[in-house]
C-alpha cells in the first residue's frame, strides 16, 4: 500500500495566474490512472452528453458528473441538476477525488458537484464566468488529465487582459478569491501530448460547491 504523500506532490510549488493558484504535477501518475478508471464507472451510469445552448447550439466539450449537482444546459437554459438527462441521480463523487480536495482545500465546505469535461481534439471553451453557484467565497479546484490544454484566464470583466497556460496531466488549478469570479476558457488542446488515455483527448474535472 503505497503512502498518501507519495500520490501528491503536496509540495508542489504553486504558480500564481490571475490571483489561481496552478499546482503542476501535483498528482502522480498512478493516482491519475485510478481517477480515469474511477470515471469509467461513472460515465457507464451517467453517459457523456453533449450540452446545447439556449439557442439550440451544440457545446464542443462533452460532459457528465458525479455529486448532488451536475451542470447541464438545453433549450431551457443552463442550470445546475439533481438529475442527469436520462433522469437518474448522479453517481457519488469517488472518495479518492473527494481527498483532493480536502488536502488541497481544507477550509472549504464538501464539493456538491464533480463536473466530468471532456474535450476531444478540436473542442474548446469560449472565455466564461462560472457563477451558477450561490456562494462565491468557496473554492473551485480543477483537475486536468490527459493532453494538455491551452488555458486562459483573466479578470473579473470580459475585457481584462488574459494570460494563457498549458494544462498538463496532473495539474490542480485553485480558483479563489478574486480569482473565482475571473472570465476564463480553453483555446485548443494538443492531442498527442499525454499517453494517460486510450483516445486523443483531455478531461477536466472541476469540483465545486453549488449551493
Ligand atoms: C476560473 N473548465 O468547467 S478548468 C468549467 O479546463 C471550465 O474544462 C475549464 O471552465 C476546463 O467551467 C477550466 C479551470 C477553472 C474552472 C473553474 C473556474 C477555472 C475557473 C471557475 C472560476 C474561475
Ligand atoms: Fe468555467
């Protein structure tokens, strides 16, 4: 049995960007297989789905979850929900991902949702605030897997100046403070760049308190 403090690097020195703190290779690559194993079983009970804008536009980033809440958008509108599409209850949030957060965020309330993204080579994620959530004093904390995506971020007006990053496989991004209510979004990936999944591809999980 392999120690705790060998599957983080809870040393990990953290970067500063925009008032985020990115945490690079703060989880190891077995704990990174574990996770991907952990959302297949997620995503067998509450499948990828494609979310569609308002206007009826298809979104280029697929998405499930796990928690009390999932983030899902239809022509109604976007709205976080007990219940995925198909009208089952999210699957738990696997205790595993639960411990991320608590090491790296101890002072917050438990996460009520894992949102699962999934960006296959050519999706993306225009610049977006995330304020469907009732209290902006708690934490977001993001977890990337697999290729690396072209991050940006920058404040809390659209017209802020932006700054970019490249999120590799086992990267933490803490978004508080300020930071939480910063405009951000993903340019592009670049597929061929991390061997953690079967496909070409990124995954990132962000872990947020909703109510
Ligand atoms: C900054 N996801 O799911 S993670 C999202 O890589 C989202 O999939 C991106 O933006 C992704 O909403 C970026 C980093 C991130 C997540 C949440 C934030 C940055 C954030 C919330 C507030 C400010
Ligand atoms: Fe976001």
């Amino acid at each position: 049995m392999q120690e705790k403090d060998n599957l983080f690097d809870a040393a990990a020195i953290p970067t500063e960007l925009c008032g985020a703190r990115v945490l690079q290779s703060a989880l190891d690559r077995s704990l990174q297989e574990r996770i991907v194993a952990q959302l297949r079983d997620i995503v067998v009970k509450a499948p990828l789905h494609r979310p569609v804008t308002r206007w009826g536009k298809p979104m280029s980033v697929k998405m499930t979850a796990a928690g009390k809440f999932g983030w899902i958008s239809d022509t109604r509108g976007y709205r976080y929900a007990e219940t995925h599409p198909s009208g089952a209850h999210w699957p738990d949030i696997p205790k595993e991902i639960l411990s991320i957060w608590k090491l790296f965020v101890p002072e917050a309330r438990d996460p009520e949702c894992c949102l699962i993204n999934l960006y296959e080579p050519n999706a993306r994620m225009g610049l977006h605030q995330d304020r469907d959530e009732a209290d902006f004093s708690q934490p977001v904390l993001s977890v990337s897997l697999g290729d690396e995506g072209l991050f940006r971020i920058g404040g809390p007006e659209r017209s802020n100046k932006t700054r970019s990053i490249w999120l590799r496989s086992g990267d933490i991004v803490i978004l508080e403070g300020a930071s939480r209510l910063a405009f951000h979004g993903v340019d592009r990936i670049k597929p061929g760049t991390s061997d953690l999944l079967d496909k070409p591809g990124r995954i990132n999980l962000t872990l947020r308190v909703v109510t």
